[in-house]
C-alpha cells in the first residue's frame, strides 16, 4: 500500500482484524483521541479572586478557545465577567473557597477581566485585570509535491 504522497508503508493485520471486527471500538477511540486533541488545544488561565483583587496565572493567550479556572480564595463571594471585542460573558457566582469555570472563544483583542459583583463596587475596590489575546499562529506551509 503507499499513501497519496508515494510513500509505502505497511498496515499490521492485526489492525485490520480490529477494524474490520470492532467497528464500533475503532470509532470510540477516534471519538477519544478528538476530544483529547481539542481539549489539548484549548488554552488554560487560572484566576484567582480575592478582596480585592483578580490575579491571573498569564496575561495573553492565542486567539481561540480559553479555559478560566477560577478560584476563590477570598472570604466573599465573586464572579468574573469577560469584556472584550464582540464578548461579554459572566461567570456564575463563586463562593468563598470555592472554584468555577469559563469556556470562551476569543477573537484578538484586550479583554478587561473584572468582578462586577455589588454593584461594580468590586470593580471598583480593584478587581481589574486585562487579558491581551493575540492572532493564531500561522500554520505552517504545506508541503510541495515533487
């Protein structure tokens, strides 16, 4: 057998047993290693809140899916709320000690992390940050074919 690039290889029996005999495993574990790739590829960044501050573990990402863990480690209970280019998400209320998340899409731009808890009084107090989201990386170029 050769791929479409020219280059042989070879394919065990084995696998192809498996294939042919448990379809349905086959496709389980194709259906594992995709959300295993897609959960890889989203980008972590931890929050912590406290009185009265928002603390974060970086303060730039590529564009794309972010994963905010939030934690608080205050003694009141806080939110957080993404605000930014085509964005405005606000996380559930998190209460003291505890943890939370947020899943987003972000395209690039400067998003303000911020606690609007009470009001804004939060916000106020000094539970600011900034999150500067950059383009993707270019992918690299395809191959050319001889």
């Amino acid at each position: 057998m050769t791929r479409d690039s020219g280059i042989p290889f070879r394919v065990s029996a084995s696998i192809i047993e498996e294939i042919t005999m448990n379809p349905r495993r086959v496709l389980a574990a194709l259906a594992l290693m995709t959300t295993a790739a897609t959960a890889a590829s989203a980008q972590g960044v931890t929050v912590t809140l406290t009185e009265f501050k928002v603390q974060m573990s970086r303060d730039s990402v590529r564009a794309g899916r972010v994963t905010f863990q939030l934690m608080n480690s205050g003694a009141t209970s806080h939110q957080v709320q993404v605000k930014g280019p085509d964005t405005d998400k606000t996380s559930a209320v998190i209460n003291a000690k505890q943890a939370g998340s947020l899943v987003l899409t972000l395209k690039p731009g400067e998003y303000d992390i911020i606690c609007p808890m009470a009001d804004g009084s939060h916000k106020i107090a000094g539970m600011v940050a900034k999150l500067k989201v950059y383009a993707p990386a270019p992918a690299p170029p395809a191959a050319k074919k001889p």
